[in-house]
C-alpha cells in the first residue's frame, strides 16, 4: 500500500532528508536512524531532523510526499519492542524500528497516543531511548552470557580425538 521509497530497499545510498520540527526556532539537527525488515531484507534508512521533532513528524515525513493520514497512523515506530508514542520528542541520536499494523489498529494507537500526552505511559509503551544511553541488561533481550564478551564461547562440540602416535 505503501510507495514511499523510504520505505522500500535502497538500490543506492541517498542523502539525508532533513525533517522540520515542531518547535519553532529548533535549529539543532540530529540523526534518526529507522530500521527496516520485509521478506527476510534488513535495511535501515537515516533521517536528519530538527531537534524536538517528534515521533509523529518522522512518520509523516516516511510516506511522504504522497501518504495519507492512514498511512501515518499505520506505522508503529518502536524501541525494545515497544511503540513510541506519536508525541514523543527526538532530541539526540536514535535508532527505531518501522512496524506495518492494520489500518484500524493504526488508527486506534494514534488515538491513544494523543489522549495519553503527558500522562504516564501504557505498559505497550516505551520512552525514546537516545543511542548516548546504554539499556540496561535487565532490559535486553538477550542471556547475559551473550551481553557479557568477557564470557568463554560456548562449546558446539568436543575437539576431535588426536590421532594416535605413530609405532617405532
């Protein structure tokens, strides 16, 4: 449903396209980087925008110039697996990942999202995380083991025997 070519694989790098923010006077530029994966390609595309854009404003820029308003609200950019809520400032360096829900899905999330600015956020929420702050292991989705590089490689299978020494 989507033509926008921010969201279809790069065939060659492109500059990046700078997003005007909510603020007035924000003047401040920092990078957003949103991840792609569709049919087993992985592909990410940057964005330059003003400091203070929000959420919202990146996903209006993604189908632009030809996206409609459902198309914007049927995007899920996310964080830890977790959507970021449309009001959610991007003041410094992140990296998001694009997720495609159904039109009315879409729809009711933006609703909540506007009704829920400035509130504590839904537990199907998260907080912008900047790429300058490091998530906390407990909050990684991954064993500790494979956090930690100062762990030993797990073993797939024993060394093979050595050959026996040859006779005299």
């Amino acid at each position: 449903p989507f033509s926008s070519p921010s969201i279809v694989p790069p065939d060659t790098p492109a500059p990046l396209p700078r997003l005007s923010g909510t603020q007035a006077g924000a003047s401040a530029m920092v990078n957003v980087h949103v991840a792609f994966s569709y049919s087993g390609k992985n592909w990410t595309h940057s964005f330059q925008v003003d400091a203070g854009s929000t959420v919202l404003d990146l996903k209006e820029r993604l189908v632009a110039p030809k996206g409609s308003r459902e198309d914007v609200e049927s995007i899920e950019l996310q964080q830890l697996g977790r959507r970021i809520p449309d009001w959610e400032q991007i003041c410094e360096e992140a990296t998001l990942n694009f997720n495609l829900l159904w039109p009315e899905d879409g729809a009711k999330r933006s609703a909540e999202d506007a009704q829920t600015k400035g509130r504590p956020l839904q537990p199907d929420r998260q907080r912008l995380q900047t790429m300058s702050k490091q998530v906390p292991r407990e909050t990684r989705d991954e064993p500790p083991e494979a956090a930690d590089p100062a762990a030993p490689a797990p073993r797939i299978a024993p060394p093979p025997p050595e050959p026996p020494a040859p006779a005299a």
